[in-house]
C-alpha cells in the first residue's frame, strides 16, 4: 500500500548567509577513550556499556572565535568522532524524537556539550545501522542509466551487487523509483542514503521551533507493505 504519510528528505543546516557563514559541529577530542568508543560506533556497534561522553565542544573550519556563534538542536561531527554515522542532537530533539516511530537499527549516547562555558546534555544518535533491512527490495523500484530500465530485486546483497556492478559499467547511479519500507517509521534512511521524516514528525520540529534543520521534497515514491 502506498504509506498514508508524506515524507521529506531532512538534513541539518551547516552554511549560513552571515558573517560566520560555517555552523560548529561537534568534537569529542575531550572525552576520554573517546576515539575508541567513537571508531566502535562508527563501525556499526551498539556500545551498550558506554559511559557518559564528557565532553564535546563545538569546532568549524573558520577562525576559533567563530566555532560557538550558533548552537542548534542537531549538529555533525568534525575531528574526533567524525567515523560516526549519525547526528548530535539536544536533550529536547532527542524527547521528541522517542514519541516517534525511528527505523531500526539506532542508539542514544549520552554525552555533555561544553558550550560557552557552560555544560549542557547533548545526545549522539547513532542512526541508521543496517538500515536496508527495513527495505522491502522485490516491491522497491530502480532505474538505471542511460538505458531507463527498471529492476526490483530479491534481497540487499543483489542490489548492491548490481549498483556497484552498473556504477562500474556507466559512472552512473542507480535512480530509486520507489522504496517500500517493511512497516511505518516517522524517520528512516533511505536506498538514496538520505533521511527522511513523515509529515507528522516535520511538524513537530517546527512546532518545537527546533533550530537547524532543513527540509526538502522527495522525488521517488514510498510505499509501506
């Protein structure tokens, strides 16, 4: 069936029209083992027994005096901890985000955000892991170029064996047509590796008056089995 909700594409805002221009993001340079906790998280591990992550601080690639200028409600990684897949986000965006349905596989560490002087409790939300398990590959659609052809296939490991196999062939992409997702999630990645949100958790953010996030149209069609 085709999913009841609307969807939008959503990633964080990094560039500004301002005089700082670059948005801080998030250096875990300070924590103790950090870089073995966040290489562990990187790889795909949940880290059950992780501490609390004391602390971030925020860092961007113009002058340091800049690197506190904004502080949002979801930030990327930058140094240390940059392997993570994911996003670090507020106390108040990661509440929000446990009223919603989030695809699985993903984890919530606790960390502090040294901001200003002053210690803050941020979040990393590591998120997606194995994220193609919640695809349902025969009922989605692909097309390839310059050929327009479209393919379904029987599981994961076919379509990337095909998507490299034809990226080889054409320097080219495989265009999703249609993701059918194997039940109804508020947020979930995508075949395209792009995150996307229903309808009902976009409003929410902006409800909230959550800063930093953008959203965009999506150009492919989602279907829920």
């Amino acid at each position: 069936m085709t999913s009841k909700y609307k969807y939008y594409k959503i990633k964080h805002q990094r560039i500004f029209d301002t005089p700082q221009e670059v948005l801080g993001h998030a250096n875990g340079e300070y924590v103790p083992r950090g870089r073995e906790y966040f290489n562990r998280i990187g790889d795909g591990e949940i880290v059950e027994d992780a501490p609390i992550f004391d602390y971030f601080h925020l860092q961007s690639f113009g002058e340091e005096k800049d690197w506190e200028w904004r502080l949002q409600d979801i930030h990327g990684f930058i140094g240390v901890g940059s392997i993570m897949t994911g996003w670090y986000i507020s106390n108040d965006f990661k509440l929000l985000l446990e009223n919603f349905k989030i695809a699985p596989k993903y984890h919530f560490y606790e960390t502090r955000l040294k901001y200003r002087e002053e210690k803050l409790k941020y979040w990393i939300f590591q998120f997606p892991i194995d994220h193609y398990q919640n695809i349902n590959f025969k009922k989605s659609q692909f097309e390839s170029y310059p050929d327009q052809n479209i393919y379904s296939f029987n599981t994961s490991e076919e379509f990337i064996f095909f998507a490299e196999k034809h990226y080889l062939e054409t320097r080219k992409d495989l265009k999703t047509k249609k993701v059918c997702f194997k039940s109804t999630f508020d947020i979930a990645e995508t075949t395209e590796n792009e995150t996307i949100v229903s309808e009902k958790l976009k409003k929410a953010i902006e409800t909230m008056e959550l800063k930093g996030f953008l959203f965009t149209e999506i150009d492919y069609e989602i279907t829920v089995e």
